[in-house]
C-alpha cells in the first residue's frame, strides 16, 4: 500500500456554474497509481479495467492528514500535471480504451470530458495535438451525446482543439472537428491567430482545404497579417495561395499593421507565380497599395532586384510605374539607391522610347534623380547604364545644389572613386559652379594610411624576387665550363636570359628605394612613389617568370612547351580577374577610357576635375602602363616560346669526346 496527496483536476472555463459546481464537488481524486499509467500508455484495456473500481475504489480520506490509502485503482486519479486517464489515453489514440470507459464509467467520463489539465487542457486538446483523428471523433461523439460544448474550450494560451490540430498540420483532425462545429473555425487566440493561419503555417493542403469549407472562418494572424501573407512563404506557396484566392478574394486587399499587403510579401520574395496568381484573381487597386512608407510593390521588387516580378506587375498596370514614396521616389529611384542593374535596365528599356521617359530624370523630393543615387551608392556599372542606354542628364542639381559628380567626391572606396568620375566625365559631366578654392580635392589620407601599412611587407617581397635573380645570375642554365665559363655564352637564348634577370634584380631594387623613400617621406604626395614601385615589382616579377621560361625552353626537349604556354595561359587569365575585380575602372570600354582623359584635359571645367579628383587621371595613366607590360610580356613568352622552333633539339652542353686511348 502506498500514500499519495489529493489533487484537484480543473474544469472548462466554459462550463456553467452549476455544472461547475458539481464538477468541483468530484475533483478530489489520488495521484495516478502508476501501474494504472502504464497500462494507458500503452493501450491495455483489459488491464486498466481491471485496476478500476466498478464505483468507488479509493478508500475514505483521512480527515487529519488528507491523504488518502490506496485499495484499487480510480477513474478519477489524475497525474502530476493534471492529466486524468481519459487526457492520457486521448494523447496516446487509444480511442477503444475510451469508448470502453465511456460505456463502463459513463457517469464519471462525463465529467471528465471538459476537465483541463494544469496546462488547461482538455482531453480534446491532447487528442487534436497528437493529431489523433480517431480518438478526437470518439471524444466529440461522446461530448454531443452528452450535451458538453467542449469544442469552444481554450487552454492556457487560448488555443480550441481546432488550433492545436491545425497548428501541427493534422489534417484528418481538422476535418473532425470543423465539421463537428464550423463555428469554432472563427476562434482567435490569445495571440490573436485564427485556425487558418496555423494551418497555412503548418504547410498543410489538407488542412487548409477544411478550414476553408466554412465561410465564417477566421484568416486573421499576428500583426493584423491574414492567412494570405503567410501562404506566400509555404513550400506549397502557390496551391494555398490559389486556394485561399478561391475561398475569399478580398483577402488579397488586406494589409498588415505595416500597410503591407500579400501582394508586398510575393513581390519580396520574387516568385513570379505567385504575383501572377495574385495579379489574377485580387481587386486591380491592389497593385497601387502602398505600405507605411509609402512603398508599392513595385518599389518591394525593385528594391529586391527582382526584375521578372517587376516586369509582370508593369505588364498587369503600367501605370504603377508613376507611384511615389514618401520620399517621392519611383521604383526607379529605389532599384539605384539598392544597386539593382536588372531593374533599372528593364526601366530604361521600357521608358527610354515611351511617354514614361521623363522618369530616367525624375527627381524625388530631395531633388535626387536615379543618377544622383547611383552615384551616392557607388554603382559605376548601373550610372554607365542610365548614361549610355538611358541618355539621361548628367548636369541636374539636387536641393544641396550638387550634381552626380559632385557625390562622387563622398564615396569612400578609392576604385568606386575612379570608376564613378571616369563614367561620368566620359559622358560630360561637370561639377557644380562653384569658386576654385573652394573645391575640396577627394581625400586620400585613407590611401595614405593604407600605403603605410603595405609599404613593408612589398618591400620584403621586393627584396624576395631581387635574392631569386641573385640566384639564377650565379646558378646559369647549362651550367659553367672548365675555365669557368658559361657553356651556352655564344648563344642567343642564354644572353636573352642574362638580360631578363638583370632587368628583374635592378627593377627590384629600384622597387625597395621608392618604398623606402615613401615611407620616409610620410607626404601627401607618398603615392607616386608607392605607385611606381608597384610598377617596378611588376616587371621584375615578369622579367624574372620570362627568364626562367626562357632558361627552360634553352635546356629542355620540344614538348615541354606546351606546358609552360598552359601555364602562362593560367595567369593571364588571373591577371585579367584581379584587373576586373580590384579596379572596376578597367571594366570600361577603351573608347570611355579615352573620352575620359580628353574630357579630363579640354573640356571646359577640366581645372575642377583635376583639383578635385586628383588620382583619377593618374589611376587611368598607371591602369594603361599596367595594360602595355602585360601586352609586352604575353609578347615576351610568345617569342622565349618558340625561340627555339628552328632547332631540333635543345641547347644542352655536351661534353666534348674523350680522346683514344693508346694501346
């Protein structure tokens, strides 16, 4: 025999006072005999009927200590957290277990049809969660026999068993319980969160179809979002989103507390099936609703840089294409600021030849147009575009009286820098009017600082490649003769190769004296210095690659050519990708380049230029000597390539034949 407390099991809050009463008057009950528990879980009928009292099994409390001696086993016993043996074997779907209670102990499972748990929680509740259908069928059969409305009961967080059931995607559950009371298809809550929205949540069709029978149901979700908005980021976003447009239109004329509507949450997501599918069935004013901030969903994709969406919503209205923000900005002006160079091309293409072709300069209320934006955010490739296919002004002023190539002084990236006066200066841009010595020059005190912090470890490499010319002078391709001569010194290919590593041990060295000389000096004016000496590491660095391949072809067979030129190929082509990516000037035509520097030296305002974007010049002169050094050196390995065609075999020192010897 062993000792357990009294525990008090619940009712629904939805009882009546009477009901209420009565059920109070049966909720002094034991803890739950394990054993008993046991036999729930795990189904067994026979054993749990066998541990139950036909009326009451537990003996008379004791009035002194309030505990109360175990005989048998009761209906009434209940867990730790409230759960009674009907919550158990609801949880578990063990609905014959229930419909043998129910005829054995009608009474009694009457009672503890609408009895909560600690969590408040009914049977029903944990039968749904479970996503026991069988044993919610059982349990709602039971309860309509009984005349208990447990279908409305709410646990703790407000949630029906219609919540709970949809809220983990139990689709079968679902369907037993709408259709046992459509109503409760309208319940929210205590967050405010319908069945519908869970069920689109939970991402199941099934339940969604259920829900959707009733046309009182709720689609309201947190924030004042309906079950649409939440369907446009399902797996399965297309068939709930046709589903719920099917159920009720009006749905995709709603907005969220933010002013968003779901055709916001699909232009933001970029799937072109689901705007069309909105664009379909919702009310035409859809496409012209704006958010909080004034944002149409044209301007949602344009600033997510989904072009397609973009275009299919100007197909569907095209006049949502004169929509402003409260910026007063077009979906134009938002596709620059983000750096979105699809949309912005699709705008051009479609308003470059129509009457919309004022919006390429429209200007919002701060006198911005796409222009000014691009530049402020440092797009050189969507700026090229606005001037070379969209033919847009360049001489605009905002409210701050500042034209594009005035924002180009505030970037902070020196190669956006160059890229962005290069583009603009090639189509004729000027600064602002303004006196000369109020211009203030682009500041370089960050490259100045960057060049410091570089200057020693380029001197080591400069140091580096001098040490392996060193080496190469005194270990010769051929090796040296008795005299100590060189064996190939009559040779053409072996004076190339003295040449190249001459060039690339004075080129070093030069390199080391401007780096240190730069870095002494701690001037304004570090950077030509700096900049030559890369120039300088270049060609040593080339000299010293060419005079290897050169030794190379000089000493080995034919075919071992072709590896070499695979390998030159390699990095040529990494030159090319670092010449790209480091320095988006490169990626301009030559003609801009061109037009650039005659802009930059006749051009009336040239002066303001080049007082206030003095590297810029500089960068494009040091960006075509670094083009010629690379011509000239894909030259070079071309002719040490095949400097030996002409010959059968390669320039090995023999030995010359020993003499007989005499007999």
């Amino acid at each position: 025999m062993y000792h357990q407390h009294i525990q008090l099991a619940l009712p629904c809050r939805g009882s009546s006072a009477n009901a209420m009463s009565t059920q109070l008057n049966d909720t002094r009950s034991v803890d739950m005999c394990p054993k008993l528990y046991r036999a729930v879980c795990r189904g067994q009928t026979e054993e749990v009927l066998e541990r139950l009292l036909p009326l009451h099994g537990a003996a008379a409390a004791d009035k002194a200590t309030g505990i109360i001696q175990h005989g048998r086993c009761d209906i009434l016993e209940v867990t730790a957290a409230g759960n009674t043996v009907l919550h158990l074997a609801a949880e578990k779907g063990r609905d014959e277990l229930i419909q043998e209670l129910y005829i054995r102990f009608r009474e009694k499972v009457k009672s503890l049809l609408s009895r909560q748990n600690s969590a408040l929680d009914t049977p029903l509740h944990c039968a749904a969660r479970a996503g026991s259908d069988k044993a919610v069928v059982v349990l709602v059969q039971m309860a309509r026999d009984c005349g208990e409305s447990i279908l409305e009961c709410k646990n703790e967080a407000g949630d029906t068993a219609l919540h709970l059931a949809a809220r983990h995607g139990h689709a079968k559950a679902v369907e037993a319980l709408v259709s046992a009371a459509t109503a409760v298809a309208a319940k929210l809550n205590n967050a405010g969160v319908s069945p519908l929205y869970l069920a689109v949540m939970s991402g199941s069709v099934k339940a969604l179809k259920a829900i959707t029978t009733c046309k009182e149901a709720s689609s309201v979700g947190p924030g004042l979002q309906n079950a649409l908005h939440a369907a446009v980021f399902q797996s399965k976003a297309q068939k709930m989103v046709e589903l719920l447009l099917k159920w009720r239109k009006d749905l995709a004329d709603e907005v969220d507390c933010h002013g968003s509507s779901p055709l916001h949450f699909a232009s933001s997501d970029g799937d072109c099936k689901l705007v069309g599918a909105i664009l379909r069935d919702a009310p035409p004013r859809t496409v012209y609703k704006k958010d909080l901030d004034g944002l149409s969903a044209l301007h949602v994709a344009a600033q997510m840089g989904h072009h397609r969406v973009a275009k299919l919503l100007l197909e569907s209205c095209p006049d949502a294409a004169e929509l402003r923000d409260n910026n007063g900005r077009t979906f134009l002006h938002a596709a620059a600021n983000e750096k979105r160079s699809s949309v912005v091309s699709l705008a051009i293409k479609k308003f470059k030849d129509s009457k919309l072709r004022g919006l390429l300069d429209a200007q919002d209320r701060k006198g911005d147009t796409p222009l000014h934006l691009a530049v402020a955010a440092g797009a050189p490739g969507i700026v090229e575009s606005l001037l070379r296919k969209g033919k847009v002004r360049v001489d605009v002023l905002n409210n701050d009286g500042k034209t594009p190539l005035d924002l180009a002084a505030e970037s902070t990236s020196y190669f956006t820098m160059v890229s962005l006066v290069v583009t603009l200066v090639a189509f004729k841009a000027q600064t602002r009017p303004q006196r000369q010595d109020h211009l203030k020059p682009w500041d370089i005190s960050n490259i100045v600082k960057g060049i410091e912090k570089t200057s020693d470890s380029l001197a080591v490499v400069a140091v580096l490649i001098a040490t392996a010319a060193l080496a190469a002078g005194f270990n010769l391709p051929g090796g040296y003769g008795e005299k100590g001569q060189a064996n190939l010194e009559r040779k053409p290919a072996f004076k190339i190769f003295l040449f190249l590593d001459t060039l690339a041990v004075a080129t070093s060295m030069v390199a080391v004296i401007l780096l240190v000389y730069g870095k002494a000096s701690c001037s304004a004016g570090s950077w030509k210095s700096f900049v030559a000496s890369l120039h300088c590491m270049w060609v040593s660095l080339n000299s010293l690659m060419l005079a290897f391949n050169e030794a190379l072809v000089t000493v080995m067979p034919t075919g071992y050519r072709f590896g070499l030129m695979a390998i030159q190929l390699c990095i040529e082509a990494l030159i090319f990708w670092i010449t790209v990516c480091v320095a988006p000037s490169a990626r301009s035509s030559l003609t801009h380049l061109c037009r650039f520097l005659w802009h930059r030296s006749r051009s009336k305002g040239s002066h303001a230029i080049k007082r206030q974007y003095p590297l810029a010049g500089a960068s494009i002169l040091n960006l075509f000597l670094f083009m010629v050094t690379n011509v000239i050196v894909s030259i070079g390995f071309l002719v040490v390539t095949y400097s030996r065609s002409l010959e059968n075999e390669p320039l090995v020192a023999t030995s010359p034949a020993p003499s007989p010897v005499p007999l």
